[in-house]
C-alpha cells in the first residue's frame, strides 16, 4: 500500500509541474504566493482515499487482481459501451488489456484531484478516436450520439448532424476542419459550470465518503426556521394534543373508584369518542372547500387535512390498543375472584358487559381488528404500490366501525350525531351533484408513459377552481369505485373537463387497457352516427391542416420514432398540433383549433395515411360516467400570491396545467397590442383575483417522452407572453430531465454544449421544441430558490405536485428562504 501511495503522489506532483507554471527563488524553492490552487489532501486524508480505492479494486477486480473490460462496464454503470470502452482504453496505460491497482490509481487521481487541465487533456483523448492529436467532425458526431444514448435522448439523424456542426463550427477557431486540445480548452471556458467539478459521475464509488457529511446536525424540526413555518399546523396539534389530554384526564377521575387499568381503559375510551368523531370531520371535502374562500384559511392549517386525519387515524390505532390491553389486564383480575375466565370476559356476552346485553367485548374485539385492518392497508405502501383498490375497499369499514361503536359505548352518539348529520349530508349532496345530467367522456387519447387523457362533456353547472380536482366514477371499469384526480383544464374552458390519468394501479392500468382495446370492440348502438360524425371531424382537420401549412411556423419535439411538429400561426388564436412521424407510410396529423365544437375544439382525431381514420391513440367516443366535486386544493392562494413557485415532477404537473392555463388567460386579459406594428405589452395592473407579478414553473421528468404531455400547451403559453414587459417575463419555465447526465460529467458534456449552442442558435430547444432549454440532471434547489429570492417580486409562495420525498427536500429549502410552502394532497 505505501508503493502504491508513493506511487501516485511521484505522479501527483509531475502533473503539477507539467500543468502549472511555478516561479522559483534564488534557492530553487516555488514561491509561496504563487502556489498552484489545486485540490490537496493531508496525508492522513491521502491514506484513507487510498485504503478505499484499494477495497473497491478488490471487489470489482475479484481473484486475478486484475479489471477487465467487462468488469470495468458493470462497476461504471454505463448504459453506452463506447465510452466504457474509451476510458478503459486510456485507464489502461501499459495496453495490457486488464487495468491494474497502480493503472487505477493514476486514473482516479486524476479524475478526483487533478487540475483542470489534466481533466481536460483526459476529455479530448477521449473524443479523440483515432488518436491523431485532433478531433474531426465524424469523430465528434460519434461522440455526440454516444451522449444522446448515455442519457436516454432520442433526436433524429438531422438534428444530430444539426448538433455536430452547431459545436464543431464553435470550436473550429481557424477553420481548419480539426478541433486542436486548445481549441477544444478555449471552447469549454465558455462554460464555466461546467469546469467547477469536471469528472465521470459514474466514478463516484471510488470517492470515499465525505466525513463533513456525516456530522451530526440540528434536526430540522428543532430548528426556529422549521416553527416559524408550520406554526399553524404545530399550534392545532398542541391543541388536539391538550383537549385529548384533558378528556383522558376528566374519564380518570370520573371513574378513580376503580382500578387502575379500569381508569386507563376509560380514559383511552373518551379519548376514542373524541378521536373517531374528529376523523370524520377532518375529511369533509365540501365544507373545508367553502371554508377555503374564508378567513379561516389563515387561522386553521385547512390544507394539511390530509396529513391530520392521518395523525388521527394513528391516535386512534395507539388509544385501542391501549384500551384493549387495559380491558384485558382488568379481566384478568376480574377473574380471579369470578365464575368467568378470561377468555369469557374477552369472547362472550356471558358476563353482560356492556348496554346492548353484554356485547361490549365482542364488539370491542371487532373493533381492534376492524381499525387494525384500516391502518395497514392505508399505509404508504398499499397505497402507491398499485394496490389502491385495497386501500378503497377497506377503508370503507370506517361505516361498520361507527355502527359498532354505537353498540359499544352507551354514550358514543352524543359526539357522533352533529358531525354525523354533517358527513351524511355531504354524501347526500355528492350523490346528489355526481348524477344530475349526463356526463359523459366523448375523447380519449393516450399519452406516453402510459397516461389517459380523459375529454368530459362539461355541464353547465359545474364550478371549480384552477388546481381542484374530482371523484370519478366510470362504471364500464369499475361500478362502485371512485378515484380522486386533479382537473388539467382551465375554468375558462367551459364545454369541456381534462383529466390526465397515469397509470400506476389496477383501476388506472384497467382504464388505459379498456380503451387501448380495438375500437371495433366497443359497439354502441349508434354506431352509424358516431362514425359519420367522426369522419367529418377527421375531413375537417385535415382541410384545417393542409390550408395552414403555408402560413405556420413549426417547432421540433422529438420522440424516440417520431418527430411531433408543433403548428400555430403568428397572429392568430387558433394552434394546430401535427405528429409527422420520419417513415412514409407511418405518416400521422393531429390538429387542434381552439374556437371549434367540444369534439372539434381542441384535438381532433390524428390523420393516418392521409385518411379519415383514428389513430391508435385517439378515439371519439361517448361513454358514461359520474363526477364528485370539485374539491380545493392548496393551489387556490396562488392568485393571492405575488410570486409563485409551481414545482411538478412527472405526473404532478396535471393541477399546474389547468392554473397555468387559467392565469394565461388572464395575463391575456392584461396584454396590449400596437396596431402599427407587432410590438406587445402587459399592463401591470393588480387587482383583487390576480396579485401575481411573477410565476416560475418547474417541471420534472425522468425522461424525454414525459414532455410530450403538455408540450403543446407550454408552447402556447410561450407565445401568449408580451414581447416587452415592464419587470421582465411573467411566466419562466424551468424543464429537468434527470435521465440525462449533468453538464459536468465528461460523458454528456459534449452534448449539453451542443444542445446550448444549437438553442440559442435556433432559438428552441431540440429535446421539447420550446423556448426554454431542458436542463440536464435534477434541480440544485439552493441556487433555484436564491435566484428567485434575488428577483424580489413579493412573498413567495411554492406550490408542489409530486412524490412525497421530493416534497420534504422542497420543503426544507422553502424553510431555509422563507417561503410558504403547499403541497398537493388527495
């Protein structure tokens, strides 16, 4: 190990004078201000990275001692073998074709403590192919598609001959048809993000961990910041905590005759009365919905319910288990001086214990197994897992455990019966509301990542708010179930309702088969007429398209197998979406004209071969099913808000379509046009439904085809935008990819250039075909959120739609700035 160690440090100190310049004094020693600003370690530091390294070599190399080239691609976990196959090529110095300790060593110590430019040198050895000293245009090309597989990008052969010129045009200073090492160092200069960390991410688990890290640090929810935050939720706790504390403490000395465990047993019992009333209340959709548009908002934490009830229902579990285990201790002793056994008092009515002839035990039994169940299959693991109908299904015991607390305590309807009749009128409305006039879903398209777009006849006495969302019911799926999703459209949109479903449970992955089924296979008995009305539809697209080619513009959105053409003409409100796919005979259109009828409006049906067929994906129909709602959600304060922060990830942007729609539509409103020229303008004008000054949305995806959700939409809202405003853009958008590699990574850094140069080139984005430039990798929420504290619009406020663990590291950096948090909740 010291050979080795001594090894590296010889080499260490050779590039050190090979790359940095050093002035000497009179007796040959470098001067202490100019010492080189690399990265250096002590040589306690120094011998626990080499300890390391030598334990992950042992692993990886097994018993020969030696990394082959297939060893060396599993431990890089790359997904292309070129770039597997280059840095094993330049690991392996002596061309052994196996890399030793000593090869790895002198690799990694560049990678993780070299200087810039040994980092560099290594990257163009990399895209040098051939070894000539220079890179040439294929060679770069090959680099680049290398990248686009590495991080899961798929573009067409045009756009990556686009990309290979955009770059090599960049860095070809002299135009000599070669890119030279300096060419290449002056290129990346420019990108100085990029040169802050520069190695292989891959080669991560040959760093060893960072102790700095694993200092212990004050728990976020002992911080003031943490308080000052969530002091409304932590003061309604304190509350519930101190009532249910007083009620324990009341039952203890109302029955302080007894025994012990007998004053327990009641005291968790009065605590239950309270508890099992007080779930109910905290899912009142309708009235905490009313309650939402009051001043209760400010006082009550109205948008935590979801997480309250939760932290009920676990009082609940902890108070009957309590309650039970004292009942079972009193038996016990009740026993010994009794004709029953225990198990008589626990399993029969023989000893009469309770006011309906003696059936307290029994019911009590019940009831431990009955909340036991509940619990369970309401935890996080059920319920995300694709087992939501479990979830459902049991939860409905909730109706046979207050009968059976009415049976079990003689005093539990004097707290039931107020919210009772509260809770049943809310059914009664729902039922009431879901089936008045007929809904029905008269178009369906399936997205990419298996997601439904559900088109619903709109009634006209439905009412929401951008960001509700709905129970829904279709019973051609499932009879009795009911789904909670967020509505996608605007309110403005007064004919029709957008749901966008994804598929990640049984009902949902029903829903996406039903209708991915052959149309053929759903007959309806007006078949004739649908199909006509179909087929005029399809004609009437397909005019729209073909008379509007000539005077549209067209934005590139690529898919794996197709190029999705995103139409609209400058000065018009009507769009057009067509998905032009590179084969001849695979060719399909899809228009959309916002003034048209409900089938027509907005999307109709794709063109295939030219013809008045559906695609595949797309389908009419005319199928019944019921709506329960709407229901508020947090995103309703966002009109309130100056600045707003919308964060979705993945499918989490389906509230954030219908707000950013709805909030277009009224910055529309705003917008002024010069009649002698195409310069635009929005008035800042602040009124009592639109505070807002600035919205920032942020939208993240694992992988390319998830943009294709929403892409038409987020490219009309990019148009809607005034040229000029007098505080800068209202609306930004931030996209994040995180299949893709990050910029500093040398096995996408190429690309990420390419794809900036080719951006402000062409003035659009090659992965999404907007405006804004997809960022690689997952969002650094420290420097998110410091730029948008820098711009000073107001109080900020961030919304989130998403996975529950992003939502806490979200939350924390709100907390962190200051800024008010909400959280989308079902």
């Amino acid at each position: 190990m010291s050979a080795a160690a001594a090894t590296v440090k010889r080499r260490r100190r050779r590039r050190r004078n090979r790359s940095d310049p050093q002035t000497e004094d009179g007796d040959g020693q470098t001067s202490a201000s100019l010492q080189p600003q690399t990265l250096t370690m002590s040589s306690e530091e120094d011998a626990r990275w080499l300890d390391w390294v030598t334990k992950q070599f042992e692993i990886i190399a097994g018993d020969d001692k030696e990394i082959s080239l297939d060893e060396f691609k599993t431990a890089l976990k790359v997904k292309e073998s070129f770039f597997a196959e280059r840095f094993f090529a330049l690991f392996d110095s002596d061309g052994s074709c196996s890399i030793s300790l000593d090869e790895l060593l002198e690799a990694l110590d560049l990678l993780i403590h070299g200087s810039e430019a040994d980092k560099l040198r290594f990257l163009f050895q990399v895209y040098d192919v051939d070894g000539s000293g220079s890179i040439d245009p294929d060679e770069l090309r090959i680099v680049l598609k290398s990248c686009l597989r590495e991080s899961a990008i798929s573009l067409p052969e045009e756009k990556l001959d686009d990309l290979t010129l955009a770059l090599f045009e960049s860095a070809d200073k002299d135009n000599s048809g070669a890119i030279t090492f300096e060419e290449l160092k002056a290129e990346l200069e420019a990108f100085p993000e990029v040169m802050e960390n520069l190695t292989i991410s891959a080669a991560n688990w040959l760093k060893p961990p960072d102790m700095e890290q694993k200092k212990r640090q004050t728990p976020r929810y002992l911080t003031r910041v943490y308080w000052q935050n969530n002091s409304r939720k932590l003061l309604f706790l304190c509350l519930y905590a101190c009532v249910s504390l007083l009620l324990f403490i009341s039952a203890i000395l109302q029955h302080s005759q007894h025994g012990a465990w007998y004053m327990v047993a009641k005291g968790c019992g009065q605590c239950l009365n309270f508890n099992c009333t007080f779930v109910m209340v905290l899912m009142l959709r309708r009235c905490l919905t009313w309650l939402r548009a009051t001043w209760v908002v400010r006082v009550l934490p109205l948008d935590q319910n979801i997480l309250l009830h939760q932290i009920v229902g676990y009082a609940i579990l902890g108070f009957t288990l309590v309650h039970t285990t004292a009942h079972i201790f009193n038996f016990v002793q009740m026993s010994e001086t009794s004709e029953y056994s225990l198990w008589e008092y626990v399993f029969t009515t023989r000893p009469g214990i309770g006011w309906v002839q003696g059936t307290a035990s029994v019911t009590g039994v019940v009831l431990q197994v009955l909340i036991c169940l509940m619990v369970v299959c309401s935890m996080t693991f059920v319920r995300r897992s694709g087992h939501f109908e479990v979830f459902y299904w049991s939860h409905l015991s909730y109706i046979w455990v207050w009968a059976l607390l009415m049976v079990h305590c003689a005093n539990f309807w004097k707290w039931f019966v107020v919210p009772g009749l509260a809770f049943l009128l809310e059914k009664i409305v729902g039922i009431a509301v879901s089936r008045m006039g007929g809904l029905y879903i008269v178009e369906v398209n399936l997205l990419p990542s298996k997601v439904t777009h559900l088109v619903i006849k709109r009634p006209q006495f439905f009412h929401f708010k951008p960001g509700d969302y709905v129970y829904i019911n279709i019973p051609v799926i499932a009879k009795y179930e009911w789904h909670p999703f967020t509505i996608s459209s605007a309110p403005e949109k007064s004919d029709t309702l957008w749901l966008h479903i994804r598929s990640m449970g049984q009902w949902t992955n029903r829903l996406y088969e039903y209708f991915r089924e052959p149309q053929t296979q759903n007959v309806s008995p007006k078949r004739l007429a649908t199909s006509l009305r179909n087929h005029r539809h399809a004609l009437r697209a397909q005019e729209e398209l073909f008379s509007s080619t000539d005077s549209n513009r067209a934005v590139a959105s690529n898919e794996d197998e197709a190029v999705e053409l995103t139409m609209y003409r400058q000065n018009s409100s009507r769009s057009s979406t067509a998905s032009v796919a590179p084969s001849g005979d695979q060719d399909l259109a899809e228009t959309q004209v916002d003034e048209l009828s409900p089938a027509e409006r907005g999307e109709a049906p794709p063109l295939k071969d030219g013809s008045a067929t559906f695609g595949e994906n797309h389908r009419f129909c005319n199928i019944k099913c019921y709506v329960d709602g709407p229901y508020g959600t947090p995103t309703r304060q966002i009109f309130t808000s100056e600045h707003a922060v919308l964060i979705g990830a993945g499918i989490g942007i389906t509230p954030f379509a219908s707000i950013l729609q709805s909030i277009m539509f009224r910055y529309r409103c705003r917008k002024q046009n010069c009649p002698n020229c195409n310069y635009s303008w929005c008035e800042n004008i602040k009124d009592s439904d639109m505070k807002l000054r600035k919205v920032d949305f942020i939208w993240i995806n694992r992988d390319q085809k998830s943009f294709e959700w929403f892409v038409s939409l987020l490219t009309k809202l990019e148009m809607d935008q005034a040229d000029e405003e007098p505080e800068g853009r209202f609306l930004e958008m931030h996209m994040y990819m995180t299949s893709a590699l990050s910029k500093n990574d040398m096995k996408a850094i190429g690309l990420q250039m390419a794809l900036d140069l080719l951006a402000k080139k062409e003035k659009r984005d090659s992965i999404t075909g907007l405006r804004t430039r997809t960022q690689p990798g997952r969002p650094e929420w420290g420097k998110v959120f410091q730029k948008v504290s820098e711009e000073k619009k107001g109080k900020v406020h961030v919304f989130y739609c998403g996975a529950p663990a992003l939502a806490k590291v979200i939350k924390a950096q709100c907390e962190n700035f200051g800024f008010n948090f909400y959280k989308e909740n079902f």
